[in-house]
C-alpha cells in the first residue's frame, strides 16, 4: 500500500482493494497546493487518511517542494503532525 503521484489526475493517490483514497492537487508556483482529500466510504475511520497524508507529505518532501495546505483534513491531520509542519509554506 503506497501512495503515487498520478500526476495526470493531479492528486497523490492510494489503492486498496480496486478503491482510491486521494489527495487532489496543483501546482502554485514552486509548491504544491493540497486542495481535497477523499476517502472511499468503505476506507473512513480506519486510518486511510492519515497514511494518505503522511506518505504524501514523503512523497512531496522528497521532491523538495513546500505544501500549501488548502485541504480541511490536511489542516486537521497537521495539528497531529507537527513535525511536518517545516514543509508548509507560511504566509499562504
């Protein structure tokens, strides 16, 4: 279970058993912006999210890019992930 980067589509994508949870994307600039995250109704409530989140916020750190987190979860999962915090771009 990784997340790609399908970057066609445009979102950071993670498939589990034929269904896809994923994070939409574009890019601002030199950053990436997260704009939604979506998680199959039969994935919710069992960690999909947050492991969505944290391989992106690899993925993303591994590209050299900072994130714009547009995306509500995104926020949310942040406050619980402090340390990912030096990849966001302030003043956004």
């Amino acid at each position: 279970m990784d997340v790609i980067n399908n970057v066609n589509k445009q979102r950071f994508e993670l498939e589990i058993n034929g269904e896809i949870a994923y994070i939409d994307y574009d890019m601002a600039g030199s950053n990436i912006r997260l704009n939604y995250t979506e998680v199959p109704e039969s994935m919710k409530g069992k960690g999909i999210g947050s492991k969505l989140a944290d391989q992106t916020f690899s993925l993303i750190g591994g590209m050299n890019m900072k994130v714009i987190p547009d995306c509500h979860f995104i926020q949310h999962w942040l406050t619980k992930h402090p340390e990912k915090r030096e990849m966001v771009v302030e003043n956004e």
